[in-house]
C-alpha cells in the first residue's frame, strides 16, 4: 500500500501569520450542538451534557466520542443524521459581534503591513456544523481542525474519524507552523531548519475561552507567540481570563467582540504592525548566521581540500590516486599554491605521473591547467605529458 501524497504549503516571500480559534464560546456565544439540534432531538441543554459525560465517566470514554455517539443515538427515529443536516444546523449557529466581517478585514489589514494573514479553527466542536456556518462558506478558514464524523456514500455520518481534544490540539499548532496540513500527512515529525519553518510561533495569535485551549495558549506563549483570552460581552464574566491571566496561559484578555475598532480588534492589528518589525530582525539575524556558517563550512572545505592534496602527494597506489582525484574533482575554486603543487605532484608522484592518461586525471589536470598562469611550474610538461 502506497502512502498518499500530500500537498504542503511553503515558505511565503512574506512574513504569515496564523490565528488559530477555538470556535465555541470563542467565534460564538454558545456550544453549536446547543442552538437547534440538542432541542430538536427532545433533550434540554444540560441534560443532554450531562447524558453525555456521564456516559464518558462509566465506559472511560473520551467525552467528546461519549458526546458525538449520544447524538448519534439520540437523533435515530427524530431526525436524518447526515452531514448535510448537521450542516444545516450550523448554519443557525449564532455569532459574536464583528465576526462575520472580522477575517476578510484582518486579511486586508495585513495585506496593508505586507503580511500574510491566514485563519484557523481548532476545535473540539463538529466540522461538519462548522463547514455549514456562513463564515466557513465564505472561506474563512484556511483550515479546519475539528472533532468529525465519517459519513457513508449516502453521507450518513456512522464513525468518528477524528476527534479534537485539550489533548491533542497542540499538534495542529505544528501542523500550521511547518505548512504540513494534512492529517494523515507524516511529515509534521520532520525537522525543519528554523529559517524554512512557514510560520514561526512567533507568528502565532491563538484566540480561546477556556481550560480546554490551556495546552494551545501555553505553547504559543512559551514560544514567543500571542494567546488571547475572550469572554462573553453580554455577561462580562471574566473568572476564567482572570484565571488564566494569573497561571500565565494568556498575555492578554478581551471581550469577543470581533467589531471594527474594538478591543479585540486594535489588539490584533498591533500585534500585526509589531510582528512586521519583528521579521525585518528575524531577516537580519539569519542573514548574519548564515554568513557565519557559510565561512565555517568554506573554511572546512579549504581544510579538507588541502589534506586532499597532501594525500595526492604521498598517495602509494593506483586506486588510491582514482580515488582522491575524485574528491577533489568537486572543487572548482583553486589558489595559485595548490595549482602549483598539483601539478608538481602530477609529474614527480609515479602514482599519478604514470596514470595520466586515464581519463578522469586528464579531464581534473585539463582543468587545473586551464587555471594555471603560464609561468606555473611543471605547466609546459604535464600539458606535454597529457597530449
């Protein structure tokens, strides 16, 4: 069985910047199986919740497979379970203010400061009501990462094909960093050099509401990036941003209101205009460390070109010659010195003397002899010797 290939994003021209979200209680007010399809299948809200995590708490289940099987279970003989009806309800979900026209403007905003703005969902929430939002239809998101189903040829939803949890979100965040989006793509354990990461996590804004976004929030902090805490407007209950703010999960906290000029909306836009400086740094810090290491390796190369000649000088056989002609058949640069010297040992060393008519020392002394001013010694006689 061959591995499916994959397509991966790489390194821009401009600098990206990733804003990840969670999607409940962070793009909307509440949870998106809460507004039309927990009351359309006959349950009140909580009892349905607590239905569902009890049922977690006795089969050590995961809850968000105890929640995905207690839909599934309890919409049979009330509703299709379809991808197309789950869908459907999330086109009903509700959204906090601004959030509609929040990703084309921060896109734009951007694309102003010469950034590249990309947004993200990493959610614990249903994919397929998330695809049925307006937002989602309007091509919010570059990617997608949520809790899903796995739906038949007639787009029955019967399996879990991939669960999102407090757990597992991380992941996500090196998927974006890397450009290696696809799920089953292998490639988001390979090592990238720092200067070819696509987005940095120093270019990261992760945007959530509560304990399950913890382990997202701190690795973005710890490594340089942003993470913001919402909370409802309406109710102004800010307990968890406090919390969070206080274990130093966050560095900053605002309302979700995704509205033009509000808090939310200026915080982003400074972090935009601050990373625009941050990698005009990052450009000159590698450029410096590149120059370094280009001078480390030139200077080791120039090492092992010149043990390569005192090798050629006091070389004892035939194989040996081919051999060490051969590495040093992939330099091209030479200083007078060594062109002096490989030829000196070109006419005294009888290991190389007597083979010069093999094509591969023709073709590396036609080379050096090229390079060769007329006044080098042993010039006239090794040209003499290879015609």
């Amino acid at each position: 069985m061959t591995e499916r290939e994959f397509k991966r994003e790489v390194k821009e021209d401009k600098p990206v910047i990733a804003i990840c979200y969670d999607f409940d209680k962070t793009l909307s007010p509440e949870d998106m199986q809460a507004q039309g399809f927990i009351q359309d299948i006959g349950f009140d809200i909580s009892d349905f919740w607590n239905k569902s995590n009890d049922f977690a708490k006795e089969n050590d289940m995961d809850q968000n497979l105890a929640y995905m099987l207690t839909m599934k279970n309890e919409a049979d003989g009330k509703l299709l379970f379809t991808k197309k009806v789950l869908a459907k309800y999330g086109s009903k979900v509700n959204l906090f203010p601004g959030v509609e026209e929040w990703f084309d403007r921060i896109r734009n905003y951007g694309q102003e400061k010469g950034v590249i703005v990309e947004h993200y969902i990493i959610s614990s929430g249903l994919r397929e009501m998330i695809e049925g939002t307006t937002i989602a239809k309007n091509g919010a998101f570059k990617e997608i990462y949520a809790t899903s189903f796995y739906c038949n040829e007639k787009g029955v939803a019967v399996w879990p094909a991939q669960v999102v949890n407090y757990t597992n979100k991380t992941q996500f965040l090196f998927r974006i960093s890397k450009g290696v989006l696809g799920l089953g793509d292998k490639g988001v354990n390979d090592y990238f050099d720092p200067e070819e990461i696509r987005v940095p996590f120093h270019n990261m804004i992760y945007i959530g509401d509560s304990d399950t976004d913890i382990p997202c929030m701190k690795l973005v902090n710890n490594r340089g990036g942003y993470s913001i805490g919402v909370y409802n407007p309406k109710t102004g209950n800010k307990d968890k941003v406090f919390q969070m703010m206080r274990d130093n999960r966050i560095s900053y906290y605002t309302p979700a209101d995704y509205s033009e000029n509000g808090e939310l909306d200026e915080l982003v836009k400074l972090i935009i205009d601050r990373t625009v400086f941050n990698e005009r740094l990052e450009n000159k810090h590698y450029g410096y460390k590149n120059e370094v290491f280009s001078q480390k390796k030139k200077e080791n190369n120039e090492r092992r070109k010149k043990a390569l000649i005192k090798e050629l000088d006091s070389s004892s056989t035939f194989y040996e010659t081919h051999s060490i002609i051969r590495k040093l058949s992939k330099y091209n640069s030479w200083e007078d010195t060594e062109i002096s010297k490989l030829l000196s040992i070109a006419y005294n060393n009888s290991q190389v003397n007597l083979i010069l008519s093999d094509e591969d020392l023709q073709e590396f002394f036609g080379e050096i002899l090229d390079k060769a001013s007329s006044d080098t010694p042993y010039k006239q006689k090794i040209q003499d010797l290879l015609n």
